[in-house]
C-alpha cells in the first residue's frame, strides 16, 4: 500500500537550529547503526521509519558500515526510499559517514581523500541519492593530516555530493583546528557527532564551548548508552535485547558494571514520573548546545515513548543532583 505520511506530522514542531547555521534538526533524531541491517526484519523497520517520520522525525542517521552486514542499512533505506519516503526528499535530513573500516586494503578506512571520497560514492549509490544532507569524517585519523580529511569533506560539498559537513568523536583541540581549516576552505563545519549520555560526559571538558564558540550543533549519539539507560536492563538481559545479540556492540559486562547506577536513575525517573529513557533524553537534551538526541530503536513504541520526553518540564536542581548521585554509586 503506497504510503501517505501524516499531515499533522509538523503540528508540535520541535527542532533546533544547528549551530549557527539555516539548518533546523529535530529533538529527536533517528540512527540506524543497529536494527536495520540485513540480519533484521525490513517490515519492523519500515513501520519505524514511517512512525518516526509521522512524528516529523525529519533526520536519519547512517553510515557506510551499518549493517551487518557492513552496507545494508543504507541498501536497506534505499528501499524505504524507494517505497515510502523518496517523494518526500526535500523534507529529508540524511546523513552518512566514511572513518571506520568498510572494505579491505589501505583505502578502506580512516580519513584519507582517498577513501572519504570513493566511500561517499559507494554510500550514494546503495541509498539511491545524488547528495545526503550531512556527510561526516566518522573519526579523526591519526596519521592523515587534518587538511587532507577537511580538503575531503569541503570537495564533497563542492561537488554536490554533500549538502553540508561534519566531524564525530574528534575532541576539543581537533574539532577547533578542523574547524579552522573548513572555515579556511569556505565550507563551515555544520555539526559535531559525540557520544554523550548521563553515563559518558566527556564533551562537557572542553569540547561543549569550542562548539558554542564555533556556532557547531551537536548531535549527540547514544543518548541511552545503547539502551542501558532504559528499562531493558533493571532486572535482566532480555534475549530480544542488543546486550544478548552476537552482533550488538553492548557488552553484558557492561551491563552488569552499570546495573547499581541504572537501578538508581530509574528511581529517581520514577520520582519525576517519567520512564529512565525519557529522564535520559531530558537530560542530554538540556543544554542549548545540544541540537538533537541521537536515539536508536528495535520498535515503534521505543521510539513512541521517547518522543513523550520531549516538552517535560525543565530539571530540577534537586533532580540534577539525584542523577549526579545515582552515577556516582
Ligand atoms: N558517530 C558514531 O561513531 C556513532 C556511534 C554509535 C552510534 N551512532 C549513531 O547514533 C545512533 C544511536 O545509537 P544507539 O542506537 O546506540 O542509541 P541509544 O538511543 O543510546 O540506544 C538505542 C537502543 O536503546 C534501546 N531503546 C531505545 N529506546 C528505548 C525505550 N524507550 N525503551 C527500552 N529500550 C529502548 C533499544 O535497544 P534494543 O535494540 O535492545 O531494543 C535501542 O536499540 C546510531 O543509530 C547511529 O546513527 C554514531
């Protein structure tokens, strides 16, 4: 059946302006690094692409290696392009990125002109797209010099490949200098992809004001910590969970190492009347600087009650103080 998305899909209208340029992202992005790869059912994806869109999730988040296999979650979006949401690409906020390693030999990884550029072709042709809105260096390479990887990104932009740019996990002193060298080549650095989550707070040392200064959005990834920051895992590792699968990135040791802290944050959610994701999308989302959370999803109703978090009121000091004490068990 052809499908029609929701006319009210803008009527609650949160988005965020991206640093300091013209782009508008959404509170709430969608990722697709895991559950939408060729291992997965491609009907529970769609019904979550076209809930999230519904819902005027305007952004989709990929990368050359997403999967597994490595590629098919963009083949597999090319399909929800091609069925679904291709006549709606103009209402599309697509991003893709090149830095981990994707095929064999020394161009298959990292942040040589080389590879960014031949992985971007290869990431346009399996979604089916002239351009994604965003594409990323996805880490910064040690032995490539910084000009080489930005000259990368500023040539996609130039060759239409690319609508804007963006840098994940690079730290404070690499993001200011990458910035530097973009702004040098007249293509601005849009926005920075860090991890960041009630459990990892590394981007408040430092690299929160280099974003400010700079008018760089941030979009944080992994604001559950993988879904630990939920209440998948207050009692146990379910068997459906990522923490049980093979190919999940979420280690059941790090389940266990988490368990104390996530029982106390559910607690204090509880308090405040809100389940722990949405008390952890809150939280992430605090901050002016943050443009969007980043969540991931296996089902529609994960994504359903994390839209709920949006427009709760604001923190309280004494709530801040009770997360800040449940993570420091
Ligand atoms: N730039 C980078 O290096 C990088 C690295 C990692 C991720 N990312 C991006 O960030 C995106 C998000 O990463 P992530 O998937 O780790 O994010 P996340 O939002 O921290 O975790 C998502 C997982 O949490 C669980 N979950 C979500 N909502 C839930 C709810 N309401 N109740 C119970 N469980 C819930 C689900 O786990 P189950 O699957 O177990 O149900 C889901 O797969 C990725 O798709 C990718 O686009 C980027």
């Amino acid at each position: 059946m052809n499908y029609l998305p929701s006319p009210t899909r803008y009527d609650v209208g949160r988005y965020r302006r991206t640093g300091r340029s013209g782009l508008h992202l959404p509170e709430i992005s969608l990722g697709l690094w895991h559950n939408f790869g060729g291992v997965d059912v491609l009907e529970t994806q769609r019904a979550m692409v076209r809930f999230a869109f519904d819902q005027g999730i305007t952004h989709f988040d990929l990368a050359n290696n997403y999967g597994p296999p490595p590629g098919s979650a963009e083949e597999n979006f090319k399909q929800l392009l091609d069925s679904d949401l291709r006549p709606f690409r103009d209402e599309l906020v697509i991003s893709t990125k090149a830095g981990y390693r994707m095929w064999p030999g020394p161009y298959g990884e990292w942040g040589s002109r080389k590879y960014l550029i031949s992985s971007c072709d290869q990431s346009l042709k399996r979604m089916g797209l002239e351009y994604v809105d965003i594409f990323y260096s996805h880490r910064p390479d040690p032995n490539t010099p910084l000009e080489e990887t930005m000259g990368a990104l500023d040539h996609l932009v130039r060759s239409g490949k690319a609508l804007y740019v963006g840098i994940s996990s690079y730290s404070a002193e690499q993001t200011k200098e990458a910035a530097a060298i973009l702004k040098s080549l007249g293509t601005p650095c849009l926005i920075h992809q860090p991890v960041y989550n009630i459990l990892n707070r590394w981007i408040e040392d430092g690299l929160t004001d280099v974003l400010e200064d700079e008018g760089i959005g941030c979009i944080p990834f992994c604001p559950l910590a993988q879904g630990l920051l939920t209440n998948r895992y207050l009692e146990r590792i379910p068997e459906d969970s990522r923490a049980a699968k093979s190919h999940g990135f979420l280690q059941t040791s790090e389940v266990e190492r988490q368990q104390v802290r996530i029982q106390a944050l559910a607690a204090v959610a509880a308090g405040r009347g809100v389940s722990l994701a949405q008390l952890a999308l809150q939280w992430v989302l605090r901050k002016p600087v943050i443009t969007s959370a980043l969540i991931g999803a296996s089902s529609v109703k994960q994504i359903e009650e994390n839209l709920a978090a949006l427009g709760g009121a604001e923190l309280s000091s004494d709530e801040l103080a009770a997360i800040d004490a449940a993570c420091a068990l």
